[in-house]
C-alpha cells in the first residue's frame, strides 16, 4: 500500500499511481479534488463523492453514476437524492413491500367517503360489473343515462316536478313480467293494491280493484275495427252516456232493471217498453187492447164502437 504524506499535492498532467491492482491500494487521507476524468481498473471507493458522478467510469454496475437531481419514487427519503418523491398510499390504498430485488403490491378499498374525478364533466369507466352490497344513493337532479347515446334515462326531478322521471328511447318502453303468475305486477302503495296483472295460464287478465275514471267526452273503445264500437259520456253534447254498437248491434244478457225508464199512458197488464216520437224508452199499451174505460153500465157487454169501449145489456 502506498502513503502520500498530508499537505497539498497538485500533480499537473498525466498522474499514474501503479500497484497490483489485486493487493495494492492507494489511500488518501482528507479530500481529494480531481479537475478532469478519473479512471480506475478497479474500484473506487470513497466515504463521498461530490458531484454528480457523471464522469466517474468503470463503477461496479458500469458506466457512469445516476443523477441525484432526478425526479425518482422512491419509498422512503434518501440523503444521497435532491428530487426523489416519496410513494405514499392514500385512502383506501395499501402498499405492500416485499423487500430488496422483490415486488411493491398496490392494492385498493374504498373504505369510508371515496371520491372519484372532480366535476360533472370528468368521466370513471369501470370494465368490470359493480356489485354493491349497500344502498346506491344518486342525488337530485342527476341522471342515471342508458346507450352509448344516453338514449334513455331515470331521474328524480327535485327541483321541478318533484316526480320520478323515467325518459324511454325512441322505441319505447317494454315491460317484461314473468309467466304464470297471479301478481305478476302489481300497482301499489303499502296498504292497498290498486292495479294487478295476472299472467296465470287460462286466466289472464288485468285487475282493477278500485274505481276505474274516464274523463268527458273520451271513448272507451271496443275492437280492432274501424270505427270500433265504444262507451263515452257526452259532456259537451247531449249530456248522456252513448253507447256505440257495432254493425251487427248490441247484445244485453241479463237481467235489466229500470227503476226511472219514463212511463207511458198504460202500465197494466200487456204493457210492454215502447219507443216514444223523442227516440225515448217509454211503458206503452199492447196492440190488442186491453186498455181504456168500459162502455155503457154495469153488467152491460163491451163491443169496439169505433176504436173506444161501447156496452149493451143482451
């Protein structure tokens, strides 16, 4: 091993310092200042080096030292390092290290309030399906949209109609129920039931089990043919209920009771329901008489004298 003595050495030009590589070293005690290249066929070792190192060469892992300005993650601070960030997890994140030459693990839980993107205009595509085990809250006046063209949606209109909103493409809304069942869908609200769609085989059909409104002067209509028979009270016009049959007329089965049909001039045996010169329903006298006032006096034969009631004693 070689000494150099303290005190100032300045060695201009070329400076070898020779020795078996493989047992000598050349030690300097206190600081050594190198103005140009330093070069080693062996390594170099020194409690610091100042400066960036960039022209240091033939290092262990070759080449020149790594800037120490650089921007690096790291996961912890350095002394060496002027610029390094220090990787930290944040809510709902979890770093795992494995340790020197193995793997760092970032994993993710949304625990407590987690927030996504800054604004309304900021968008979070999730490739996968989302399960949730909780409630879904989507607060006021915000859209749940449906097709790459928002084509549809559902809303709760708080600062308008205070309603639900459901907005249906341009096809239109198909409601599936399933088959074969007595309550398909029901229309309720938690006492009572309103509206029920039964899809029992042979007997399907919708229920109304409370009153059921048309509103003046609209139709309930009946077939497939044009114009279709139809039921509609006439508030603008005749005030009366119309009922419209078909071509073919109107069957009634059933008993029918009348307790206001307006009265005719007999209600005796033989009347029968007429129609008056007004196209009303009136109680009218059977054709073959039976009706009006007897002729002549008590125990006298009655004969036609001249459409009215005549009597005769023999």
């Amino acid at each position: 091993m070689s000494d150099f003595s303290p005190g100032d050495k300045v060695s201009k030009g070329n400076t070898i310092s020779s020795g078996d590589e493989a047992t000598t070293s050349h030690q300097f005690t206190g600081s050594v200042w190198i103005l140009g290249t330093l070069s080693a066929s062996s390594h170099v070792s020194a409690s610091a080096f100042i400066g960036n190192g960039a022209q240091l060469t033939n290092l262990p892992g070759g080449g020149g030292g790594a800037p120490t300005d650089a921007s690096y993650l790291t996961l912890g601070t350095n002394g060496t390092l002027s610029a390094e960030r220090v990787a930290t997890a944040g809510l709902g994140i979890t770093l795992t290290d494995g340790g020197a030459g193995s793997t760092l693990i970032l994993s993710s839980r949304a625990d407590g309030v987690t927030a996504l993107g800054t604004g309304c205009d900021d968008s979070v595509y999730v490739s996968a399906s989302l399960t949730a085990s909780c409630d879904t809250l989507i607060l006021d006046n915000k859209k749940i949209y449906f097709g790459s063209d928002t084509d549809a949606y559902i809303e709760y209109d708080e600062s308008g109609s205070n309603e639900l909103v459901i907005s249906g493409a341009v096809g239109g809304i198909d409601i599936l129920v399933p088959t074969t069942d007595a309550g398909a869908m029901q229309i309720k609200d938690n006492d009572n039931t309103y509206l029920t769609v039964v899809t029992t085989a042979g007997q399907q059909t919708v229920q109304v089990n409370y009153g059921l409104t048309v509103t003046d002067n609209l139709k309930v209509n009946f077939g497939s043919g044009q114009p279709p028979s139809s039921i509609e009270y006439d508030a603008n016009g005749s005030k009366r209920l119309v009922i419209s049959g078909s071509a073919a007329g109107v069957i009634i089965t059933g008993s029918i009771i009348a307790n206001d049909i307006n009265s005719g001039s007999i209600a005796g045996a033989g009347s029968y329901v007429g129609i008056n010169s007004r196209n009303e329903l009136v109680l009218t006298a059977s054709a073959g008489g039976g009706g009006g006032s007897p002729g002549g006096s008590d125990t006298e034969l009655q004969y036609n004298n001249g459409g009215s009631f005549g009597g005769v004693s023999s």
